[in-house]
C-alpha cells in the first residue's frame, strides 16, 4: 500500500475496527501469530482470502490476510512471516511494528474484504494453492474453511528451518525449502509434479512468481483461465504491495 503524510494516515487509522491484542505465539523464528479482540469484529462476514489493514508507521499502511476469525466472539488471529528473520539489515516497517506488540495494546484493523477476483470459494472437488510463506494462514484457513466440502493440494516454499512446523499447519501441501530466487522451487516442484485432477487454483505471494505459476498451472492442470484466482501479496522492486 501507499504512504500517506502522518496526519492523512492517522485519520483513516481512527475510522478502523479497535482491537486488542490479546496474545501472541512465537510458532518458530519465521512466524508469530497474534491474536485480537474487538466489538467491531462481531457480527462481520467472513471467508478466506479477506485481508485486513494496519497502519504500521506513523505513514505506512500493511495488508495481512487473519488465518482465523470468530465473528461470534469477536476475535481474530493473523499469522505474521517476519521477512526480516531470513533478510539482512534492518527490519522492514511490518516487522518493527510488530516486534513492538505487547498483551493489551490497542491496534485498529481496517477493514475485512477480498477483492472480486481473488474469493474463497466452497466448490466441490481439488483446489490447488500455490504460494509462499506470505500465504501460509491464508491456506491454512482455507483448508479449515472448507473442511469436508473440497481437497487442498499444492505447493508452498518457505525458509528451511520453517518446513517442518508448516508442513503440520497445511495438510495435504508440499511445502518445499525455498532458494535465494524467489519462486524458484515452487516453479520447480510445478514442473515436475505428478498428474493429478484439479477443479480450480489459488495462486498468491510473489507476483513475478504468480505470473510464470498461472501459466504452467493451466497447461498442466488443463484449467481454463477463469478457475485460476491470483493475488499477488508482495512483488520484487516494490515497497508496500
């Protein structure tokens, strides 16, 4: 997302949903997930593939996708990839922001949505998700989202030391070590996965990746381009996608 001057970015932080922080886990070194609570929560309609905002400098804004949300109750987790963990240098304003989380601190989330192209949907058959570690708790909710309606089946590269505990996250996905190059061994275990009967494909993440996956996915897969759902979540050469 674009920065905005202070006073701008404040003004659209106040018109959010106030929540709380109510915990956080360190799942491994890679990924945290913090949990919220708030009032405004209650009542909302959900689905994977919605994402919520935050303002994570006094000018930056970041989308996160929740992983869960109980609209019941009014609360809502979202599985952080803390980029800096594996990047040199300093960390990025994401994980700042979110390195100064305590139990109890107000954080205003803006908005729950998806856009139209890129929606959950509780199709009958195997949806095939593709993706990096940016896209672990959207899989992971929709694998509990969809339950005994549908198959989830894929692939997910993430940093080595993460393999283990995010194979246990995603039933049914390859999740695979990633390489320097981004997407190179998610396009590489595409190339050489075996045949298998898909109805559609989520695709999300890095989006030069997303570009090259979409095509190798519809000739492999024999999908036409309609039951191909794309959204990238971060792009090289770009700040704040």
């Amino acid at each position: 997302m674009p920065s905005l001057p202070a006073p701008f970015a404040r003004m659209i932080e106040v018109r959010g949903m106030p929540c709380t922080v109510t915990g956080t886990e360190d799942l491994s070194p890679s990924f945290r997930r913090v949990h919220l609570a708030g009032e405004r929560l209650k009542g909302r309609e959900w689905a994977p593939c919605q994402v919520t905002t935050f303002l994570v400098s006094p000018t930056a804004f970041r989308r996160y996708t929740p992983d869960a949300v109980d609209t019941a109750a009014g609360r809502m987790s979202v599985l952080f990839y803390r980029h800096s963990v594996v990047v040199p240098g300093p960390p990025s304003p994401g994980d700042a922001w979110l390195d100064s989380f305590a139990v109890g601190d107000p954080v205003s989330a803006m908005g729950l949505e998806a856009t139209r192209s890129f929606r959950a949907r509780a199709e009958p058959g195997t949806a095939l998700v593709c993706g990096d570690a940016t896209t672990v708790g959207l899989w992971s909710s929709m694998i509990r989202w969809l339950g005994d309606r549908g198959r989830v089946r894929g692939v997910v590269e993430v940093p080595a030391q993460d393999v283990p505990l995010i194979r246990d996250l995603l039933p049914g996905v390859q999740v695979v070590a990633q390489s320097p190059q981004p997407g190179e061994a998610l396009l590489s275990w595409l190339g050489d996965a075996p045949p298998e009967a898909v109805t559609h494909a989520y695709l999300s993440g890095h989006g030069q990746t997303i570009q090259r996956a979409r095509n190798l996915v519809r000739t492999r897969y024999d999908l036409h381009r309609s039951a191909i759902y794309t959204q990238p979540y971060w792009a090289t050469g770009k700040v704040g996608l």
